[in-house]
C-alpha cells in the first residue's frame, strides 16, 4: 500500500463525515454553515448551497474509495478512514456547539 492510498482512506473518512451534516441540514430545508458562508464556517449557508455542497463532499469521499477502496474489517485502510472520519467529526461536533451557543 502506498502513501497516496493512506492519505486517500484517511481524506474518504473526512469527506464522507463532511458530507452528513450538510446533507442533513440541505435536505431538512434548514441553513447551515459552510465554507461560503460569511464568515466562512460560522454564518449560514442556505439549504440549496448545504445539498450541493453536501453531495460534492460524498461524490469525492465515494471517488477516493473507489481508487483506494477499503476491506471492511481490522485492517490498515480501514482505520485510517476511522481515523480520518472520526478525526473530522470530534473537533466539528465541538466547532458547531461553540457556533450554535452564540
């Protein structure tokens, strides 16, 4: 397994964590922050900007398993997409908290 493979299960991890929170929102019809957003990550996005920013994060999360797929199991790529899927989804949770607290 090479490098670019490991990078690539750890960065599906993280598109595919990414895309929940704005499918979610998008497909609610709730806004929520994104990168466009001002200021970025912290002012809303619409529900439209959410879905498709939603759905572009699952197309590349789904693009990287497909050239570096993963085994289900304890392995190697599986962890890194774990890891990367986890090591997105722990510092968001506690971003938004702060976001939505103001």
């Amino acid at each position: 397994m090479s490098i670019l493979s490991f990078i690539a299960n750890v960065a599906a991890g993280l598109f595919l964590c990414n895309c929940i929170p704005h499918l979610c929102a998008g497909l609610r019809g709730e806004p929520f922050p994104t990168p466009f957003a001002k200021p970025p990550g912290k002012g809303k996005s619409s529900a439209v900007t959410n879905t498709l920013w939603g759905n572009l994060n699952l197309i590349i999360g789904f693009l990287l398993l497909h050239f570096s797929p993963i085994e289900p199991g304890l392995n190697l790529e599986s962890i890194l997409f774990v890891v990367g899927f986890v090591g997105l989804g722990i510092p968001s949770s506690m971003h938004f908290e702060k976001v939505r607290e103001s």
